[in-house]
C-alpha cells in the first residue's frame, strides 16, 4: 500500500466535515468522520487480501452516535480470513449537506496539493489503486447482513439513495 486510499468520500473542500470510507495504512477497511468535535477514523482492523475482491461497507448512526465498518470477502482462502466488523462511538454531528460525493479519492481543494507539468494541480487526495464495482448509498444505517441483503436485491430496499454500477 501507497498511504491512505479512499474508496467513497464525501467530505467538504477544506476537510472540516463529512465523512470518507476507504483503507487505512496498513491496507484494513476504514471510516472517517468529521465533525464540529474533530475528524476519527474507525478501522477494523484487518488488512483485506490483495488481489481479492470483497464487499465492504460502513453505517453511521448519528443519533445513536456510532460507527460500524465491515468486510466480507468472496472467497476465504486457508490461513487467511479477512472477515471482520468493528463497532466505535463518535461525538458531534456528521454534516454532508452539499459536500461532492467521489469515488477513488476524496476531493481537496487546500494548499499542498501535487503539481503537474505546465503548473496544473490535482484536487484529489488519496488515490484507490483496486477495484470499486457497485457501489450504493442508504439513508439509514444497517448492519453487514442486511446490506448485503439488499445488495443482492436492491429494488426492494425503500432507504436506497443511490446505486452504481461500475462493471460495465
């Protein structure tokens, strides 16, 4: 692994609120989420397997104030299993309110970005270097069964805010 890579983010230009889904340094699956009270990540702490597809996810329970991330991997090889799920509290309010949504990096727009030839910049930070397939966003928060659930059959899951497909 190359740094933090981000999978799905949404998170304002200046990073002070929002929230960013992708792998820690040590390559486990991992949420941010910035609030008034500061930025925490909650990992779980299990590096998933390279070259190795699996379903990830996270659910952030504002009232309740917590964070869950999961994964779960297509196929479980002897020796290794990178199946995990890690509950964590946060304080504040996660606001998302108008933040761009992006996949494969999150976007920033503050100083230090990398500068290219003839002195263009990039506003992505982060960089995913694997696979993003369906991605789908919720507007409440469920555990790893139930997403997986509705994964499998999304047209009847009435929370469904979005739903994309990137195999094509």
């Amino acid at each position: 692994l190359k740094g933090e890579q981000v999978i799905m983010a949404r998170i304002a230009p200046d990073g002070a609120r929002g929230w960013s889904l992708g792998l820690d340094l040590e390559g486990a699956l991992a949420m941010t989420v910035v609030t008034g009270k500061g930025s925490v990540t909650f990992s779980s702490g299990v590096p998933l397997l390279k070259k190795s597809w699996c379903f990830v996810g996270a659910s952030v329970d504002g009232e309740a104030g917590t964070v869950t991330v999961w994964q779960r991997p297509q196929k479980v090889w002897p020796g290794y299993d990178s199946t995990a799920d890690q509950a964590s509290a946060f304080q504040g309010y996660v606001d998302c309110g108008g933040r761009p949504l992006s996949f494969g990096a999150r976007y920033d727009r503050r100083e230090g970005r990398q500068t290219f030839g003839q002195g263009r910049q990039t506003f992505g930070q982060g960089h995913y270097n694997g696979k993003i397939d369906a991605p789908r966003l919720y507007r409440r928060a469920m555990g790893a069964a139930e997403a997986l659930a509705c994964h499998a059959e999304p047209w009847h899951e009435t929370s469904l805010i979005a739903a994309w497909d990137f195999s094509l």
